[in-house]
C-alpha cells in the first residue's frame, strides 16, 4: 500500500513566501502567476489568486520546487 501525505491547501501567497524561504526568486509575472527561478531549477509558475490552491496542486509545485512537502 503506498503512503500518501496529507498537504493542506495554501493560499498563493503562502506558497510565494515558502519558495522564496528556500532560495527561489520572483523574476515576473504574466498574468495572475508569479514566475519564480533559482539557479539549477526549470522557471516554476504559481498562481496568483485570491482563493486557495488545492492540496494535490500545492504537492506539484513543491516537488517543482525541489521542495519535500513534508518539510513544509
């Protein structure tokens, strides 16, 4: 049986403030998504909305990240 981890929905800025935490940084944005890059990383696109973003979509952009959602 495989272990699946529980990720609570965040709201973009909330995702914003953990990239940057670890090194990631805002370069621009097109449209409502903030594009942010780091050094070794493909750009990651994260949404800029007023609601929150899912927990399975807050689990890709982590690992997108390079970031253990456990640790978040």
């Amino acid at each position: 049986m495989l272990h699946t981890m529980k990720v609570k929905a965040l709201r973009p800025r909330e995702l914003i403030k953990i990239a940057q935490s670890y090194g990631w940084t805002h370069v621009r944005t097109t449209g409502s998504h903030w594009i942010m890059v780091k050094k070794g990383y493909r750009s990651v696109p994260i949404p800029n909305h007023a609601k929150e973003l899912p927990p399975g979509f807050v689990k890709t952009i982590l690992r997108q990240l390079g970031i253990n959602p456990k640790e978040v």
